[in-house]
C-alpha cells in the first residue's frame, strides 16, 4: 500500500498544508482513510510521521479541517516551533500519529484517571532514517508512556519502523532500555521539560513515568481504534472535529473522489 503528499500554500506559513493521496491518487484523509494496520495478524500499524527527528516546526494532522491534511500549529496567532531543550535538538524521534485512533475526550482512562486528548494516538519511531515529513511508515509498538497534558490522557506510544536494520531486534520496552541506552530517560526528560521555555510547568506523567510494555501499548492503542470506529460511525459526537473521508465506504461522513478534490482546489498552490 503507498502513498503520497501533495503540497500546498506556502511553507512556514499558516497557510500551508500537506494533503495526502493514495497509490490511486485519490485525496484522503490521514487521520480516517489509511487502515491502522499494515499487518492485523503481526500487530504491525502505519504511522504518519509529522515531525521528523531533529526538526522543530510542530506540524500536525489538522482534525478539524476537511480531509485533515498536515499543518504547523499555531499559538496566540503565531507558528508553533518546539525550542531546544539541552542537550536536545528538536524532536529526538520521528513524531507522528497511528491512523484510525482517537483518544476521546468523553472517555475517562481507568489506568491514568484522565479523558483522552482528542487526537489520534501519537508515536514516537526510534528508528535510525530521519523520515520525511507526510512520510507512511509500518511500525512495530513497543510500550508507551502516559503523558498528562493539562489534565487530559496524551499517550505516546514507542515504535520502531519495520524496515530498520535492527527491527528484529526490538520486540518490548526492555530491549530498548538495553540496546539504546538512555534512550527512554531521554524521551521521558523530553516530554518533561519540552514546554518549560514557553513559560508552562513541567508536564506530568501517570505510573510515575514508567513505561509501559509492549502489551499494554497495543491494547492501548486498539482501545482507540474502537473509539475512532465510534467517532466515524457517528456513534459518537465529533464536536469540532471534520470526519470527512472518502475510503471509509459505510461511515456517513464518506465523500466522493470530486468532492475532496474540490477541498483541494480551494486551497493555494504551493
């Protein structure tokens, strides 16, 4: 299964956006129309990497917009850049998002006590390619973290892509923890401490920071596919959130090849 990115607007300003295609090159929607799993049966999931490692420009899939293309986030009416926090430069992982999952707002998490954040699950990929932005990788989950961010469930699940050279290696937290050393006192120091340039506290963390296995993780994530499911069913409310897709053949919010074509044609050229 490929993909593709199609640019528009003009890079470095709210207007820009990253829309993206199947191998048909029909638009979809990043965040309902590529499938969670690259592989059911093997647990492999796709990912969207919106920041790459080392970069700084927050991008993210725009939830509300239609078709959900990538866009960088803006705060009091400015483009959102993560600072360096020493030793770090940028994102210290390829940083995205596992399709088709939602962490609803409406749930209350029985493991953190928190609701969902309101987003899809985001990952963070500790392979060795810094990948492109847009970039569809197959990954495998290997724990994940339960980051509370302003009172809400922010997991971050660790994965490794597929095609590392050393994927076979990783299969549970623990073989990150021996094989990259310092790797998860890094990530957790990261989340940490990434908003205290701009004035905020330190964010905080349920389970006292411990990362959680392999297990845990991909029941955590498959909890928020079945959320997603709900979500693009119209069994739940979407709020403010743009369901608009046009691969999900039985979810009311499906649209045509032309309709999300003329998503596209409203926006600038790049």
């Amino acid at each position: 299964m490929s993909f593709s990115v199609e640019e528009r607007g003009r890079e470095n300003t709210p207007d820009y956006r990253l829309y993206f295609k199947n191998a048909e090159g029909k638009y979809i929607s990043p965040f309902h129309d590529i499938p969670i799993y690259a592989d059911e049966a093997e647990n492999i999931f796709h990912a969207v990497v919106e920041v790459p490692r080392w970069t700084n420009a927050k991008m993210e899939i725009a939830t509300k917009d239609p078709l959900n293309p990538l866009k960088q986030d803006v705060k009091k009416g400015n483009l959102r850049y993560v600072s360096n926090v020493f030793p770090h430069k940028g994102y210290i992982w390829n940083y995205g998002a596992i399709p088709q999952t939602w962490e609803d707002p409406g749930h209350r998490d029985g493991d953190t006590g928190c609701c969902g954040d309101n987003d899809p699950i985001d990952i963070c990929d500790i392979g060795n390619k810094v990948c492109s932005r847009g970039e569809i990788i197959r990954v495998k989950v290997l724990g994940t973290l339960a980051l509370i961010d302003e009172g809400e469930t922010d997991w971050k699940v660790i994965v490794i892509n597929v095609e590392d050279p050393e994927a076979q290696d990783f299969n549970d937290i623990e073989d990150v923890r021996r094989l990259k050393p310092g790797y998860l006192e890094a990530t957790l120091d990261w989340f940490k401490m990434y908003k205290v340039p701009d004035g905020k506290p330190e964010n905080q963390f349920a389970f006292d920071g411990e990362f959680k296995n392999r297990d845990f993780a991909i029941k955590t994530v498959k909890d928020t596919h079945s959320f997603w499911k709900a979500l693009i069913s119209k069994k739940t409310d979407a709020g403010e959130l743009n369901c608009m897709n046009t691969c999900v053949s039985d979810s009311p919010y499906c649209r045509s090849a032309a309709e999300a074509q003329a998503v596209v044609d409203s926006v600038s050229v790049f």
